[in-house]
C-alpha cells in the first residue's frame, strides 16, 4: 500500500497487526532485505514485541521490533525480502507521484 503525501511523493506505508489484532497502517521511512524502519508515532511498541507486519502487494509475514527510538522503530522480518520485491519496495519508498 502506498499514500500520498504533501511533497508529491508516495509513501510506502506498512500494515501492522499486533499481538492484541489491532492493525495500523504505518510510514516505511526505510527498507532493508532483513527488515525495515517505520514511524511509529501512532503505534505503543516496545524492543521484542511480535507483529505481523503487511507491505505492498505482499502477505502478512512475522517481523521482531528490534528498536524503539523517539517516534521511530526498527523491525525485523522473519523471512528475508528477496531482491526483486526489494527494488519494487524501493521504489514505491522514493516514486513520485505522476499527475
């Protein structure tokens, strides 16, 4: 799933459900094949929580909070990304919107 946002850009958001079955969509601020970093102003995690976490045209797939740091967390996904869905990711993350 990708948003608008005010620059024009596109923004990769994620999909994350938590332990509880609430699920939030989040801004991707970066991706990695082993996981990604969200912002998570909206979202109470903490370092070690289980989520299930959704991106763009893809499944829910397991994912670990690594790291918690201001309005920002680190997550990391069970199974790596390969590297094609990455490029795709990527590119949804830096895309801008076509008029």
């Amino acid at each position: 799933m990708a948003a608008d946002v005010p620059n024009g850009a596109r923004q990769l958001i994620a999909q994350c459900r938590t332990r509880s079955g609430g699920v939030l969509d989040l801004p991707v601020l970066d991706i990695s094949p082993i996981g990604c970093m969200i912002d998570r102003r909206a979202w109470s995690i903490r370092p070690d929580d289980r989520v299930l976490i959704k991106l763009e045209d893809l499944a829910f797939q397991p994912a670990t909070v690594i790291w918690v740091e201001d309005d920002r967390a680190g997550l990391m996904f069970e199974q790596l990304l390969y590297e094609p869905i990455l490029a795709r990711l990527r590119k949804t993350l830096l895309t801008p919107r076509t008029q």
